[in-house]
C-alpha cells in the first residue's frame, strides 16, 4: 500500500524535472538601481489576509531550519539558498519563534531574509523563558515580554517585527496584561500586529476586546480537527486570521511513513502516541482517503492536505515547514487547487468516519494549551 501512495509524489516530482524545472529555477527577482533585490510582480501568489496583514497563501514554517524537533541540523548556507528561493516562488509570510534553537532559527531567518526587508513579511514568537540556551518555562510577564522583544528583532535584522505571538500562554498572568504589554510594544514601533497561540476561545476574546488580534497559530489539519469546535468560528467572528502549524500531521498526510516506521529518539514524532506503533497501525488506513482523493484530483497528497486547508476558510494561511525545494515547490501548488461544495462535503463524510489514535480532543480546543 506505502508505494501507492507514495507514487503520485513521485510523479510530481519526475514531471517537475522534465516539465515544470522552469518554474523552479526561472528567476523571478528583479534588481533595483541599488542592485538590492526587489519582488518581481509575476511571482506573485494569491494572498490572504490575517487581520490587517496580508501575505501569500501559504507560508514558510522556519522552525526546522536549526537542530532539534524533526531533523539534524541542515547546513545553514542551504537553508538561506532555501528562504530565498521561497522570496522567488512569491512566499511572503515566514514563521519562526525565538525558542526555535534557542534563538537560531530567527538568525538564519534574519540573514537569509535580510534583502527583501520590507518586502515580505516575518512572524515570529515570544514567551518562554530562556537561560544558557534551555527553554525553562512560560514567562509572560509585561516586563519579560518588553524585554525579549529587542533580541528577536536584532537577530531577525528588522526595526519592526510584521507579526508577533505569544506563543503559548502564561496561566500566571492575565492575558489582558499580556494584550497590554504587547500594546506597548506595537506603540513603541517594534511591532506592527500580535497574535496569539494555542489559546481557547474565551482567552482568545478577552485578548481582542484589548489589543485587536491579527491572528491565531494552532495545529490543525485533515486528521487534527479540534479548531472546528468553536475556534475557527470565533475568529470568523472577530476578524482573526487563522495559521495552522503542522498542516500535513508533521508529515503524516503526505504518505512519507507506513506502518513499519520508526523514529529516532531525538525526532519529535518519537515521543507522539500518534507515531508509535499501535498509533502507526491504527491511523495508516486514514491514508487510502488522501490517496484517493489526491489522485482523483490529479495532485499529491501534500498537494490535496493544503488545499483541503484552504478550502475550509478564506482567513486561513498554512505554513508547512519543509527545508526541502521540491517539497516548497509542491506546497505552493495547492493554492491552484479547487473543491466544489458536494466535494468537500463527500471528503468530509469520509474523515469523520475515522477514529484516529493520538489526536487531541474536540473538547480540548476550549483550555488554553
């Protein structure tokens, strides 16, 4: 079964070589008259906004850039090849946070991304505290919060930080003091919008009712479906975007694993009920609908995951966070991809059959995380 479903990847790929390489390798920058790049126009993609933010449809997750959660560390000079390269296909939303590393995926974000500034737009995220380069804990204190600020703008090579999340919320602290002290930070000119993460409906309210949220980051995808559950409607309501973060179920949806796989102990998946083997054995039937659908759809099935994504609501902007060319080549396809409403409602009726192990509860959307 793993080798059907893995094969219509494969044939994007074979085509891409033969008949698409232009796409990939045609330059799409322009130089100005002081021979700093500058976005050309035919690389745009369609857009979306967050709130008052508008970027491309689908954006760049920065988190694996550095060591640790889902692979060694790539080689950094390839990794500022790869975010430029994403400026080329018209990629003009990047995510990263400051505890990615600690601090290592905001400097490859900076450096790679320094001569487009202005020109893209760069999310990142505070909250944790950090010492001798540990994650230790939430801290969301105005005063922690004020402070951190300054050392993610340094290393992100920016005045202004375009989009900046808690990025989880700190149960020792009010959120309307968190809305205030970002407040602050955006009236200092550090930052232009804030969002938050992981945060439930009600918190997610009272944060608005202070400083207007511009955007929501929380997972979310074919097989992780709790934002349904009253999130995605409340920010339809308030006018909040939506970002999920792992779109294809860390790889999952994207038919790279069978039954059989197994994981190092430092990937993040090992340590996941989902990933292990009773969950693999449970969820790997899950597949045959994306396999299905993605090739009654003439697309892969990272293609048909995304595209499912953007199907559900217009303020929704995915940021699957390949390090890999071909993979950001394939991602970007899914904003040319169509459902028509009785198909969206047949794929629906297929899922919810579907009693997947490891995924977090539909009651669970309404506790902050």
């Amino acid at each position: 079964m793993i080798n059907k479903i893995k094969s219509n990847r494969r044939e994007f790929f074979k085509s891409a070589a033969l008949a698409g390489a232009g796409l990939v390798m045609t330059p799409t920058l322009a130089m100005s008259s002081g021979d700093k790049p500058r976005l050309n126009a035919s690389a745009a993609l369609p857009t979306r906004k967050l709130g008052g933010l508008e970027v491309s449809g689908i954006g760049l997750g920065c988190m694996s850039m550095v060591a640790g959660t889902y692979n060694p560390t790539p080689p950094k000079q390839d990794m500022i090849a790869h975010l430029r390269k994403a400026v080329e296909r018209g990629v003009t939303f990047f995510d990263t946070a400051e505890v990615y590393g600690p601090y290592g995926s905001e400097e490859v974000v900076g450096e790679g991304l320094e001569p487009f500034k202005g020109q893209i737009k760069i999310a990142t995220k505070i909250g944790f505290e950090i010492q001798n380069s540990q994650r230790m804990g939430r801290n969301s204190s105005p005063e922690s919060l004020k402070r951190v600020v300054d050392g993610s703008l340094k290393r992100l090579r920016v005045e202004t930080i375009d989009l900046l999340y808690l990025h989880r919320w700190d149960p020792q602290v009010p959120v309307e003091e968190i809305a205030g002290a970002f407040k602050e930070i955006i009236a200092a000119g550090k930052a232009k919008h804030w969002g938050l993460s992981e945060v439930a409906p009600d918190t997610l309210r009272k944060a608005h009712a202070e400083l207007p949220v511009s955007a929501l980051q929380t997972q979310y995808s074919l097989g992780e479906r709790f934002p349904e559950n009253q999130i995605l409607d409340t920010c339809e309501e308030l006018g909040v975007g939506f970002v999920p973060w792992g779109p294809t179920l860390r790889s999952f949806l994207t038919g790279r694993f069978n039954e059989y796989s197994r994981f190092d102990e430092l990937d993040r998946r090992s340590q996941l009920p989902f990933f292990s083997s009773e969950g693999l054995e449970q969820n790997m039937p899950f597949l045959r609908i994306v396999q299905e659908w993605s090739q009654k759809k003439g697309i892969t099935m990272a293609q048909f995951s995304l595209a499912w994504l953007l199907a559900q609501k217009p303020f929704i902007v995915p940021i699957p966070g390949t390090i890999s060319p071909q993979h950001l080549e394939e991602n970007l396809g899914a904003l040319e991809v169509r459902f028509s409403e009785s198909e969206l409602t047949e794929i629906r009726s297929e899922i919810e059959k579907f009693d997947l192990l490891g995924v977090r509860t539909k009651e669970s959307a309404l506790v902050d995380q």
